[in-house]
C-alpha cells in the first residue's frame, strides 16, 4: 500500500473552487456542489498517487516544479513537496493562464 500523502489546498485554490462553485450555483446551485465535491474527491487521489498529474509544457510551470492534473477542463495546478501535495490553482482550461500561475 502506497504511503498517504497531505492535500493542502492554499488559499488561491480555495478561493478558485468557491468561485467555481458560485460560477455553477447561477445556473445550477444542486450541481454546483456535487462537482465541487467531484473535484476535491479526484484531487484525493493524489494522496496516493502524487505524480498522477502531468509535468506541463510551459517552461516556467517545469521549472518550478508544477503538475497539472486534468479534471472535466479544470486544470489542477500543485506541488509535490515532502509528502505534501500543494495545490495552488484551479482554473478552467479555457482562461487565460499566464497571470494566474
């Protein structure tokens, strides 16, 4: 059995899931919830498999250390650090990254 890794959700990706949340909530406030809870469940999986997550293309995002995991067009941005998992960002595939990450 793998060793446990910590989710740790900084707080730049706190606030990207609420605003997803509310983003959804507008149109519909029941589905909202369940893909937020979809969300955190499959970025879970990182505690056991922490490189799940793709090395990304751009440069910068290498080397700094970035993975990107691929979740139904939200990218989920994180670190591996120790046993912990970072998650800094999580952002729909359509916007515009640069001055995000």
């Amino acid at each position: 059995m793998p060793y446990k890794y910590i989710i740790r959700y900084l707080p730049a990706a706190e606030q990207d899931l609420l605003s997803i949340h509310d983003w959804i909530a507008n149109d519909n406030p029941r589905r909202a919830s369940s893909f937020v809870e979809e969300l955190d469940k499959r970025i879970s999986k990182l505690a056991s498999h922490p490189y799940l997550g793709v090395v990304p293309r751009h440069l910068r995002l290498k080397q700094s250390g970035y993975r990107v995991l691929i979740i139904e067009g939200y990218l989920v941005f994180y670190k591996v650090r120790g046993r912990t998992v970072q998650v800094h960002r999580v952002i729909h595939g359509s916007r515009h990254l640069d001055s995000m990450i």
